[in-house]
C-alpha cells in the first residue's frame, strides 16, 4: 500500500470526494482516505504522479508520505511524527481569540444596547447608519480572520463538491449579504424620512449572526481538532520509542552514532539503564530487560547470549554486547509502528454507510435550505424570516460528525490495542474480531507452551527417582530427541550431574542403549522395553494412565532391570484454560486443533476446557478444517507456526502469537506480541467495545441531524413554536463534533482484561443445530495412521465437514452438511482395505 498525505479536507464530504477521484484512477484496486490523520492509502499499479494528480484536479493537495525504502525509517518516523503532530489547535485558538475579541464588540453593539439598552456615545444611539456600518466592519473582519471556510467552501462547491465548509461559507454569507441589503435599505428610507421603515430594517440585521456563526464553528473546530489529536496519543507515543541515536564498538572502542549508520552485523552495545538501539543477538552479557514498550509486560524478561533483543526496550541491569540483526524499518518497533499507522489509513466496512451519506449530505441540505426559504415566503413570512430558517439550516447540519463517527473509535481502539501488546493490522479486523462465533486454537505453541516438559517421575520397587533420573540423565546425553531435552533440563534443574557414556546407539522402534562403567543402560517407549526386560501390569497401568492425560511415557531399565519411568508432555500455559473459558464466556464455541491421536487431543483438550477437539489433523489439513468450519459460523483461527499460514489466511480473522514464525505472522490479521493466550478474549474484547463506540458515534451523528435539521427549518414553530436562530444552530453544529470524538476518547478508559460484563453475542447458535451427524463401526484399524488414512479419504466426501476417527473405539463419527448415501460412506472406507460393520 502506498501512503499519501492529504490536504485541504475539513470534513467527509472532503474525504469522500478524494476517495471517488483516486478510485476512478486506471490501475487503482482500491483507495482508503482517513479524515483523522489526512492521510491516504492507495493499492494498485497507478503511478504516483497519477494519484497526486487527481487529488489535485478534485480540489485539494496530496503528496506521498517519504521514502519507503529500507534504512529510510528514521526520516520516515519524523516526517510521520511531524505528520501526526497537532498544528491545527494553535492556528485555530489564535483565530479563536481574535474572532471572540471582535465578536463581543459586535455583540455589545448589535444586542448590548438593543436588547439590554447597554450605553453607546450619543453619536452611535442617534444615527442608525452608522451604528449599520460599525456592525459591517466588525463583520467583514470576523469573516477575513476566518476566511479559510470561504475559501475551502466556495472552492468545493465549484468543484462540484459542496462540502461543510460550503455549509458554513453559505449560511454566513446568506445572512451577512441580506444584512447588507437591509442597511442600504435602511439608508434610503432615512434618506427619505421613513423612520417606521428604519426600525423595520434595522431588526432585519443578522451581521451579528453572520460573525457568530464563523466563531462558534471555530470553537467546534478547535476542540474537534484538540480532541483528534488525543486520539493519535498512543502512536505518537510509539514513535517516541525510537531511540535516536546507538553505541557502536569499533575497534575496541565505544562510539555514539547516529542510529541511521547503524548497519545489520554491527556490534553495538548497551550499558544498564540504557535503550536497546536496534533488534539483535546478545554475544556477551546477562541482564533483565523491560519489554514493556513493546509488549505491555511490566515483569523483566531475563536475557543471555544468544537472546534476542528488540529497539526501545530497556536493559535493566547488566551490561550487553549485542549484534545487530535487524535495523530501519524491519525492526519490530518500526513494524509495529507501520502496522499501526496503516490500520488507521484502512477503512472499517461499517465506515461505508456514513461514507455513502456523507457523499449525498451536502447537496441535500442545500436543496432543504433553499426548499425552507421557498415554502416559508410562500407562506406568507418576510424574507427576513424565512432566510434565518435557511441559514438555520444550512449551519445547523453536521457531515462531520457522520464522517469521524468511524474513524476516530477506530483509532482509539487501535492505540490502545498496540499499548497492550494487541496490534490490529486493519480497521477490518478490528471490526470483525468481536463479531467471531467459533475460534479455533492450534495446540502447540498456542495452548501448550510448545516445548516438552518433565511431568512425572515414577521409580520401581525401592528404587530412588535421584537414582534414576541420573541414568536417564547419563543416557540422554547424546540425544537429540526434543524428550530427551526436556529431561536434560529437569536434570539440570535438580541439580543432577551428568557423565559420559560409552557404544552409545539410537535403536530402530524408538529406542537407546548406552554403556556406563560396565553397566549396559536402555531407554524407549513400552514395546521397545518389553524387548528388553520385564514390565509388571502395575506400571503398565500406570503408563496408560499417563497416556490418557496427555503425556508420552520413557522407560529406562540397567543390566535387564527396570529402574521406572519418567513422563514427557508439552503442558499447558497457565493462562490457556482461564482463557478458553473467557471465550465460552463470550459465547464462542473454542475448537482445539492438533496432529496428536484421539486419545491424547482428547487429554489435553479437557485440560484446556474447550468445547470441541479436532484430532489426527495434519499440517496440511489445517487450512481444510477450518473451512469446514467456516460453513456454520465466522470463525477466527490462532496459531503460531509456518503450518498455521494457510489455516490463519483462510479463516475470517486470522490470529498470530508473536513468538510465532514471521510466516505466520505476515499471514495473520491480528497480532498478540506477548504470546499468551488471554490476549484473544481481550482482542475480541477490545473490537466489541469498539464496534459499540462507533454504532454510538453513528447512532448520535444520525440522530442529531434528524433532530436538528426539522427544528432549524421551522417545522415545529406551528405546533410548539420552537424557533432556532441561526447562531444556536452554528453552536449545535460545533458541539456535535466534539462529543462525537469525545465519546470515542472514552475507549482509553476500557479495561481489556476485564471479563466481568462479557455478554454472549445474540447471533450465537449452537453448532449442534446446523449440523447432521453419522457414526461409523470400522473395522481393520491398529494405528494413528489408520485413523489418518480413514479420515482424509471420508472428508474428501463433499458432503463431509469433518470426520473424528478413533482406532481405539473403532469408529468415525461424521459431521455432515447435506444427506449422503450409507453405500457411499461404506464404499469409500472400504477402498481402503478397511470393514465397515455397522452406519448409525
């Protein structure tokens, strides 16, 4: 996507305008413009000279945002720093303070004395003409200091493109011209000697209207301008994470450098206290970093050589020598940065029904101001009158608060997605995410911490588990299984000193044996030992039961003598079943996707606390099985791994643990910097409360105008004798933008992780009622890849969302989507040499 700075739009009309001109554009595949943060994102092969141009030609100014290449990113942070910087409030408060100063003066004049008899020099009180001019004058400067809405407005409207600025430029204008024309009228009746006429004319001033108007609006526009400006905070705080400057060891000595030259394989390092410059790898040093910047996490992260560090985290205590492994615009502040700033260019597909309003909004209510003033002369009132209803009118309606009803909700929840580590990549996902019915979770790395670990430690007859960890210890030694591993650390752990072994060899049928000091020492699953010595039915039992929860047992046996056994398991994140039950909270049917057996899944799976388990999966299959389920409901896959890719782009959100592989992430809609699992619910949190934020900015947007527009036309004046004055009306209009931003500001103070007023989503419906269900009794099945073989041949069925096959039970149980023959079912199993004995 390329980014475009936009000039010169002050509302949605604006905004909806460029949008249409750039979209005509050959080339162009699709155009996104964000009134927030003028700023415009264009995909396709349009050239860059193109997209300008018709930003140009339709009426107001663009260029492209700088320099996207890599080593670029320290000027591309500036420019985009300065770009977010908040120069309209200081422009608009000195407009403020000399438009107040020459209004109130105005005021004293056009209502202090007529209204309250506020004492004037005798000059003034005796001639009417002059006390006319001196409000004339006052006016036209009121009108230059604002002269920006006339400008803007009068320009659009040429362009055939009225926009709020056309609004304000119209009802000030309207008022001020027939205020001038009452006081020539004026002048010449006092010439002639009509003072009845005088008076007459005199009330028919509305310069004091005329200067208001532009005041109030400008009031509005400075706190819709300071309120904005909030709502960019948190990325603005981001970018001021970028450290400005790193120290380089060359040559033996330190040296301070601009962070431009620094280059990825230079030595850098960092003393206590200090940021971390650019993402590396430790070479020397141990200490504890804070990732809060990046991650939320307030806890230290203990770091050693080989860890990897990230820019703008903070070394707490040692002192590190690093070397850079990636800098500019790929480390993974400046990735998150551009993630950022780019969700804020996209545009939330609830946004378009305001964009489609906004199109239409400007010239209807000119067509209703005009239709106001025809009707009400018709009536029979004075032109007088019927100008203030048009003028009512015009300034009383607000595209502006249609237009930011989307956009600032969307950038609020944005920033404060990124200050918890939760980094939404469009205005889509963070749309879509809360509206998810069934999530699915990949097992290993997203509900188990994907690294196996000792579970327990089971010792025969008298033996000590001191005596025979140390064997297993002593044997695994020269493994390179990942079991092996996870006992090597618990050994570590325990203070368990290993040794060397002798004839050390890897056994076909998942086995080792090793020598040590004469005695011959073997390892291996339950078939493997059995070969070797005696199991009793006790530990046989035992190991089942092991088994069945999950855990993969290793038995170790010395000189023929089974010394017990010890077992493996990739556990579970202490966070993952308190998650999972916040999702069922929410009324989110979780899936849990595994390549483990029935048995296993189903172990693990009850652990976790979800509601269904999807086995015997492969790599591959992943991306399948969450079609499947998208046939029901929308569904949002989690994962962390190269394999998850095809799964997590296929799913309506895909979600990417940020440990996970680049692959995935780059695949992922939403990413989860801190790789736990509570970060979904919160995720999904986060978009409902945003969702609900911009349906109320919407609902008040619409509501207003509805409201508004029959009240300024005088619709009520027969029956309640509501009259609004135009400058009421400006006021109105000035307000409604400010709450609008004001109430999307109230999503800083949403707590994410609070799952007490979670509510289940209304469209929820259980999976059970949309779907058919069959079992099948198979015969001829002895393994996990059996169940495999079974169950890819049955999904192929188009009329099969998804088959659990158990070897153990002998059967597969299908989840339909449409009738199917049983001689079909039965024929297809058999192919594969397989007895199908009964179909219920």
């Amino acid at each position: 996507m390329e980014q475009y700075t936009v000039t010169g739009m002050s509302c949605a009309a604006c905004q909806s305008r460029v949008e249409k001109a750039v979209s005509r554009l050959d080339g162009v595949t699709s155009c996104s413009v964000s009134l927030l943060t003028n700023s415009m994102g264009v995909e396709g092969n349009a050239s860059t000279e193109a997209v300008i141009q018709a930003v140009v030609d339709a009426g107001y100014g663009a260029s492209i945002k700088g320099s996207q290449e890599k080593g670029q990113s320290t000027s591309s942070a500036k420019e985009q720093e300065e770009m977010l910087k908040d120069h309209e409030t200081p422009v608009l408060k000195q407009r403020l303070f000399w438009s107040l100063g020459f209004l109130l003066v105005l005021m004293y004049f056009s209502m202090g004395h007529m209204m309250w008899n506020w004492p004037l020099p005798a000059y003034f009180t005796d001639n009417h003409i002059a006390m006319g001019l001196v409000q004339l004058l006052l006016t036209v400067i009121v009108m230059v200091i604002n002269q920006k809405f006339f400008i803007s407005g009068f320009k659009s409207l040429f362009h055939g493109a009225p926009n709020m600025d056309t609004l304000v430029a119209l009802g000030s204008s309207a008022a001020f011209v027939y205020s001038t024309y009452a006081l020539f009228a004026m002048s010449d009746a006092q010439v002639h000697g009509n003072m009845s006429q005088v008076m007459t004319y005199m009330h028919e001033f509305y310069f004091e209207s005329a200067a208001m108007i532009l005041t109030l609006i400008t009031v509005g526009k400075m706190l819709e301008a300071r309120s904005k400006g909030k709502t960019t905070d948190a990325l603005k705080g981001l970018m001021k994470l970028a450290p400005k400057t790193a120290i380089l060891l060359k040559d033996g000595q330190e040296m301070e450098v601009s962070i431009d030259l620094v280059g990825k394989g230079d030595i850098f390092v960092v003393h206590p206290g200090e940021n971390i410059p650019v993402d590396g790898q430790i070479l020397e040093g141990n200490s504890a970093v804070n990732e809060a910047a990046l991650t939320g996490e307030s806890i230290p992260v203990d770091k050693e050589p080989g860890s990897e560090v990230s820019a703008a985290t903070v070394n707490r205590s040692g002192f590190l020598k690093c070397e850079a492994t990636r800098v500019g615009e790929d480390t993974t502040l400046s990735q998150i940065i551009q993630m950022v700033s780019e969700a804020a260019a996209t545009k939330a597909p609830i946004a378009k029904v305001a964009d489609k309003v906004s199109g239409v909004f400007v010239p209807a209510v000119i067509t209703i101001a005009l239709v106001t003033m025809v009707v009400w002369l018709l009536a029979g009132q004075t032109l007088g009158f019927a100008l203030a209803r048009g003028i009512s009118v015009l300034v009383i309606s607000c595209p502006c608060a249609l237009g930011l009803a989307t956009p600032v909700a969307i950038m609020v929840g944005n920033g404060m997605g990124a200050k918890h580590g939760i980094m939404f990549k469009t205005a889509v996902s963070l749309e879509e995410a809360g509206k998810m019915e069934v999530v699915a979770l990949d097992k290993t790395g997203t509900i188990t911490k994907g690294e196996p670990k000792v579970t327990n430690i089971i010792s025969v007859e008298n033996g000590k588990e001191e005596d025979l960890l140390f064997y297993a210890n002593v044997l695994e030694q020269k493994s390179e299984h990942p079991l092996a591993k996870a006992i090597l650390e618990y050994a570590k752990e325990q203070n368990i000193q290993g040794d060397e072994v002798t004839d050390f060899t890897a056994l076909p049928g998942n086995g080792l044996s090793a020598n040590y000091k004469g005695e011959k020492l073997v390892a291996g699953n339950l078939i493997f030992i059995e070969s070797q010595t005696t199991v009793s039915a006790e530990i046989k039992g035992k190991s089942e039961q092991l088994a069945e929860e999950g855990k993969t047992p290793l038995f170790f046996a010395k000189d023929g003598r089974l010394l017990g056994m010890i077992a493996v398991a990739d556990v579970i994140k202490e966070e993952s079943p308190q998650a999972v039950k916040e999702l069922q909270n929410m009324g989110i049917h979780v899936v849990m996707l595994t390549g483990d057996n029935e048995r296993t899944a189903k172990a693990i799976g009850a652990q976790a606390g979800v509601d269904e388990v999807i086995a015997g999966v492969l790599p591959n299959e992943k991306e399948n099985a969450i079609r499947n389920l998208k046939r029901h409901s929308k569904v949002a896959m989690v994962g962390d791994g190269i394999n998850d890719a095809p799964a997590l782009t296929r799913a309506d959100i895909g979600i990417a643990i940020g440990a996970g592989t680049d692959i995935a992430i780059d695949a992922a809609d939403v990413v989860l910097m801190k790789s736990k699992l509570s970060d979904v619910p919160a995720a999904i949190r986060l978009s409902r409360a945003t969702l609900k934020n911009i349906h109320e900015n919407l609902f008040w947007a619409f509501f207003y105008n509805v409201i508004g527009i029959p009240l300024a036309a005088g619709v009520w004046i027969p029956i309640f004798h509501l009259q609004l004055n135009p400058m009421f009306g400006a006021a109105a209009m000035s307000l409604s933008s400010f709450c609008v931003v004001t109430n999307a500001l109230r999503l800083n103070l949403f707590k994410m992780g609070d799952a007490s007023k979670d509510k289940k989503l209304k469209i929820k419906k259980k999976m059970e009622e949309s779907e058919m269900t069959k079992t099948m009794k198979i015969e001829g099945m002895m393994c996990g890849h059996c169940e495999a073989t079974v169950k890819k041949c049955l999904e192929a069925l188009p009329q099969v969302d998804a088959a659990q096959v158990s070897h153990e039970e002998g059967t597969a149980v299908l989840t339909l989507n449409g009738e199917i023959d049983n001689d079909l079912l039965k024929k297809t199993v058999e192919d594969k040499d397989y007895i199908v004995t009964e179909i219920l």
